[in-house]
C-alpha cells in the first residue's frame, strides 16, 4: 500500500518543515537552467556559437521541462514524489553527462541538455512542492510554495560563479561533467527524504470541511480544462514566465557594457529566490490577485529600465544594472510562487501535481517563445537594424506584462457545485 493511500492514524509525526527544506535543495540542482547565460557566454568564446545556436538547448529545456510537468506530475499524484523526483536526478545527471561527452555539438547539446536534462528537471520540480504544501494548513500556502521554489531561483547564486570558474579555468565539457555528476548525485539522495502525509491529513491549524459543503474542492485535470480560469491563469503565467525567462538567457550579455555579466546573473538569482518567497507570504496576506497584479506592473517597469541600462549611460554602472537585474528577478519569481498557490485555492490539493503540471505548460512555452524571440531580434534575423540589442524583444514583453496586470481584474474562483453521487 502506498503512503498516499495508506490510512491517516489518529496522530502522525508533521514531517512538513524536513520536506519542505528537502524540495527546496532539490530546486537548488535543478536550477542550473537559470545559469544558462553563463553557459551560453562560454559557447560564444570557445565555439564562437550565435546567439540562435546558443539559445537553442536552453529554450529546448524549457519547452520540453514544462511539457513534462504534466505526466511527471500524474505521476507524483499516483506513485509518490520519492520516485520520480528519483527519475529527475538520473535525467539531470544523464544529460549534463552527454553534453559534456559531445564536445561542441549542437546536436549533443540539445539532446543532452534540452531533452535529458529538461525532462529531469521537470520529473524533479514536479515532485517537490505538492508534498510540501499538503503537510501545511491553506492559510500557509503560499510561504511553502514560496519556500520550496525559491531553492529554483537561487541556484545561480552558487551555480553561476562556480560555472564562471570552471569554464575560465577548465572548459565546458569539464563544467557540464562536473554539474552532471554533483547534480545526479543531489536530487537522487535528496529524493529519499520526500515524503506526503497519508490520505485524510488534516494539518494543524485547519479545520476539517462540513459534510454539506456543495462547492467542489478538488477538479479532476479534465474538469480544470473546462473552466475559463484555467486559460486566463495560462495566459497570465505565460506572460510573466516568459518576460523572466527571456532575461535570464541573456542576462550574461546585458553586463558587457560594464564588465558586469555575472554580477547580474548572480543578482538576478537572489532575486529570483527572495522574490518567491516574498510574494508567498503577501499573497498569503493581501490575496493572490492583488499580489499578481503589483508584481506584474513592477515587472513591466523593471523589464524597460533594465533595457535602458544595458545600453550605456549613467545606468549602466554595475552597482545600478545588478539592482535592476535583482528586482527583474525577484518580480518574475513571484510568479513561480503565486501561481501554484493560485491553482491549489482555484482546483485543489487532490489532483495538484498533474493539474499545475497543465498550467505550468505556460512557463515553458512563453520562456520558448520569448528566448527564441530576443535572440532572432540580437542577430538582427528580424528587423537588420535591431541588429546587437534586445530593446524591442524587452519592451514587446513589457507590453504582454502590463496584458496581464489587466488579466488579473477578470480572474475569479470558479464556483462549481458537486453533483449527486459525486464525492
């Protein structure tokens, strides 16, 4: 009998602050996708690679990581998250591995790191934060998720310097072996820590449902697809997702001006990871809606200051492109926070993993689009005299932010009833 089946005792030991931390080290791995630029910097030196060449494995992770969410995350739902946080590891590992092995070829690079070591982190990020959350009463969902994703954003503050190292010292391959076998060895080991409390947990502090409650709880992943809800959190989602994730493929490059590439990335990361678990605890407070909306005007606002400053000038002093590069990271780590929460409240716990899974599509895909965008934009493949910088791909992204701060006056609870012989 499985721990998600098993029956709940009358009293069983809260395991929910070890798992919660066990997620967040797992993110901590797993984030080596948000370091891509620094990667990415090292191909254009040592292989003389295009910015479209080296955007390619990285929007191939996201796309295939996001796409993944949603088997790996019926699957956690089903067999438990030890398992396939289990298979994520040996992905990770497996691609960074056969990156490394492949040199300077594109094909390995986009096999090994764009499809192995995408689908891994998608088995591994899908396992962490449904057990987390379900140990924790609703008034504390949004810190957990918060919490458990944050370890996502702030990988690049260790992988990114480290990465910088070993490709100056050493060379790639030697950086991607390297991540592979620390990687795999990480997520494996950290993965038999992961554990969800049995059927009918109530957690401390939350009071059980009445008997004659007629408002459906839990959606079933098809029901989920048949509410409007789910396609206006998909949109919004892909919006800020995308915007973050177009500047953290090239975060590396905006600090050229200053000599500040991977001041930028690694504030970018602490960003990232405060601001998951900032907006986790202000949605918890003022309510998800509200919380969506300031943080997509203030990401809207920090996207064009930012471009501003990578292109010269009195803003682009290092001090001032790292504080810029902070908060743009910090507002598009919000999202990683408060959408989880928001499709929990919106859809349930039962069916969590696989329907966040659905949701979550819209990270990787606007992350595609909008990577795959800027670096058409820098090589000029789109308009010849936008040639060598990325100021129309962040301001198109501005415009979809400020789509989705609108989004938000829509966004409502949907309230369907359970029918008769349904539970």
């Amino acid at each position: 009998m499985t721990e998600e089946t098993s029956t709940a005792p009358l009293e069983i030991k809260n395991h929910g602050w070890r798992v919660a931390f066990t997620g967040m080290g797992i993110n901590l791995a797993l984030g080596v996708l948000y370091s891509w630029s620094i990667i990415s910097g090292g191909m254009e030196k040592e292989w003389g690679w295009s910015a479209v060449m080296r955007s390619r494995p990285y929007a191939l992770a996201c796309l295939v990581f996001c796409l993944i969410m949603v088997p790996a995350g019926r699957m956690q739902d089903k067999l438990g998250p030890r398992l396939v946080a289990t298979i994520g590891g040996l992905l990770v590992g497996a691609g960074m591995i056969l990156a490394s092995l492949m040199g300077n070829s594109q094909a390995g690079w986009i096999i090994g790191f764009g499809i192995l070591a995408g689908a891994g982190i998608g088995f591994g990020y899908a396992s962490a934060t449904p057990p987390a959350v379900k140990w924790f009463p609703a008034a504390k969902t949004g810190l957990i998720a918060g919490l458990v994703v944050s370890g996502f954003g702030l990988a690049s503050v260790y992988i990114a310097p480290l990465g910088n190292f070993l490709i100056t010292r050493y060379d790639i391959e030697t950086t991607a072996m390297a991540f592979g076998i620390g990687f795999l060895v990480i997520v494996v080991g950290l993965a038999q820590l992961l554990k969800p409390p049995p059927a009918g947990y109530i957690p401390p502090g939350e009071l059980p449902k009445p008997a004659n409650n007629m408002k459906k709880e839990d959606f079933t992943p098809s029901e989920m697809l048949r509410t409007w809800q789910f396609y206006l959190l998909w949109f919004m989602y892909a919006c800020g997702a995308g915007a973050g994730l177009m500047v953290i493929s090239v975060a590396k490059n905006l600090g050229k001006v200053s000599g500040a590439g991977v001041m930028a990335v690694t504030a970018l990361a602490i960003g990232n990871g405060a601001g998951r678990i900032i907006a986790g605890v202000l949605s918890d407070k003022l309510g998800r809606k509200a919380t969506m909306f300031v943080f997509f005007v203030l990401q809207a606002l920090m996207v064009i200051l930012l471009a501003a400053a990578a292109k010269g000038g009195a803003m682009s002093g290092a001090t001032i492109l790292s504080c810029l590069a902070a908060l743009v990271g910090a507002n598009y780590g919000s999202n990683l926070s408060l959408f989880p929460s928001a499709t929990k409240d919106f859809y349930g716990l039962k069916n969590f993993g696989m329907n966040y899974g659905l949701v979550f599509t819209a990270w990787g895909i606007g992350g595609y689009v909008l990577s795959q965008f800027a670096a058409r934009v820098y090589d000029g493949k789109i308009v010849e005299s936008w040639k060598g910088s990325f100021d129309f791909a962040f301001y198109c992204s501005a415009g979809l932010l400020i789509l989705a701060a609108i989004a938000v006056f829509l966004l409502k609870p949907p309230h369907h009833t359970i029918e008769a012989g349904e539970a």
